[in-house]
C-alpha cells in the first residue's frame, strides 16, 4: 500500500502538468484553426483512401499550414517587410 501511495505522489505532479497543458491548447488560435483543418482532410481521404494515405495527407496539410504560419513571418521579418496588411 505504501509503494501505491509514493507511485501516486510521483506521478501527480506530471499529471497536474499535462492537464494545465492540455487545458491551454483548446484555446489558442493556431490549434483550432490546425485542427479543424486536419480533421477535414482526414474525413474526406478516410472516405476516398486508404491505407498510409488517409494519414499522409492530413500531415502534410498541418506541416505547411504550420509552415506558412510560422516561417512565412520570419522570412518577411528577415526581409525587412512588416507581417501585418
């Protein structure tokens, strides 16, 4: 029972992190728009695919929204131009 309860006090610190983590995620812009997206394209090559396809796809897609949302900034930034309209 001892050993139970010194499982239990190691591991709550790391559980108390991830949910606080988690609980963050929801609300950031990039994550819901990244997730809506991915989710769309893996409902439409699930329906038309299959195989490593139906997750080929949707990673693509989140790696250059990602990339577009991230890179392109920096390299208007290293450019010398302004990121806003």
């Amino acid at each position: 029972m001892v050993e139970l309860l010194n499982e239990l006090r190691v591991a709550l610190p790391g559980v108390q992190i991830l949910f606080a983590f988690l609980l963050t995620v929801p609300f950031s812009q990039l994550c819901a728009l990244a997730a809506a997206l991915g989710g769309s394209v893996l409902l439409i090559t699930d329906l038309m695919f299959d195989g490593i396809r139906v997750w080929l796809y949707p990673g693509v897609v989140l790696v250059l929204l990602v990339g577009l949302w991230f890179v392109r900034p920096l390299l208007r930034q290293a450019r010398g131009k302004s990121s806003g309209p």
